[in-house]
C-alpha cells in the first residue's frame, strides 16, 4: 500500500480499537486502505553452539564473487578445505566450476586439525546471505565436514551479522 503514496499526498497513519491500521492518502483525490495488524509473538531464537574446526576470514567482494561463479553452474557449492587453500566448485548436468581461494594477506585461513574438511551447501541460501556484504569488507567463514556453515559480517563497534546454513545432504 506504501508504494501508492506520492510525492503530493499527505499520509495519515490510524490504528483503531478493532486491530486495524487505516492509511488515508490525501491529495486531487482521497484514497483509504485498511489493514490488519498483525501481532507476532516475539521469542528468542537460540543460536545454537557450534564448534568449528575451520575459519577462513576473505574479503567480502572475494567470496560473493566465488559464491556467483559456481551459481552459473549448479545450485549446491562443494567447499573444500585442505591446508591453505579453499576450494568451491560446483557441478551441473553439462557444466563445472572450481574457484580456489589460497591463503594470502586478503584471506587468513585457520584450521585446528591436519586434515580435509567437506560440506556441500545451497546456492539459493547462499545468495540470500552474501547480501551481508553490504555491511562489510570482510566475511568470516567457518565450516566442518558434514556440518552448518557460518557466514559473519562485523561492522565494528556497529553490528555482527551471523548466518547458519545447514549442509546438504544428498540421497544416493
């Protein structure tokens, strides 16, 4: 309904007795909308504790761009992580992408254990969430074998945008 407002018209906003918002629109012509409220019980989610073995911190523009690479091709990523390097590919009916990220000033890799790390995840979700680059240079990865992935965006001292995917799970 907000999307009808012009530049011209003057907005009136009412919440009646009723659990209404009544949105008047006046200019040339009078125009009344009516809505229902909408009471969403607020509860907090938990965020549950996960322990990473893997944390590769990259800059933000790095990442989105490997995470629209393998998008053309398919739409799950394979992430492989062995020593400094991470790998995303991705694997379609007729196509493929590898896009390896190496450890470098831009990007610091951690691991805790000497070994390969794999998880496949959703493009789709992955796409929804890489939009945290608006709010920051640097992402920090983290991931296990088999296990949720995290995306975190820090705008310090402003705000820390974490997302949880769950890997994908694919019936053989």
């Amino acid at each position: 309904m907000f999307r009808r407002v012009k530049a011209s018209d003057m907005l009136t906003l009412e919440i009646t007795s009723d659990n209404k918002l009544n949105i008047t629109l006046k200019s040339d012509t009078k125009r009344q909308f009516s809505m229902p409220i909408i009471d969403i019980e607020e509860s907090e989610q938990k965020v549950p504790d996960l322990n990473f073995k893997t944390s590769i911190q990259t800059t933000s523009s790095l990442f989105t761009s490997a995470i629209e690479d393998v998008d053309i091709v398919a739409d799950s990523v394979l992430f492989e992580l062995d020593k400094d390097k991470l790998t995303l590919s991705a694997k379609g009916d007729m196509s493929t992408a590898n896009i390896e990220i190496k450890g470098s000033d831009d990007t610091k890799i951690t691991v805790d254990e000497a070994r390969k790390f794999k998880a496949k995840y959703s493009i789709e979700y992955l796409k929804k969430m890489i939009t945290g680059s608006k709010i920051s240079d640097m992402v920090t990865v983290k991931f296990d074998t088999d296990y949720p992935l995290k995306l975190e965006y820090k705008a310090i001292d402003k705000v820390v945008l974490s997302f949880i995917l769950a890997p994908r799970v694919e019936n053989d």
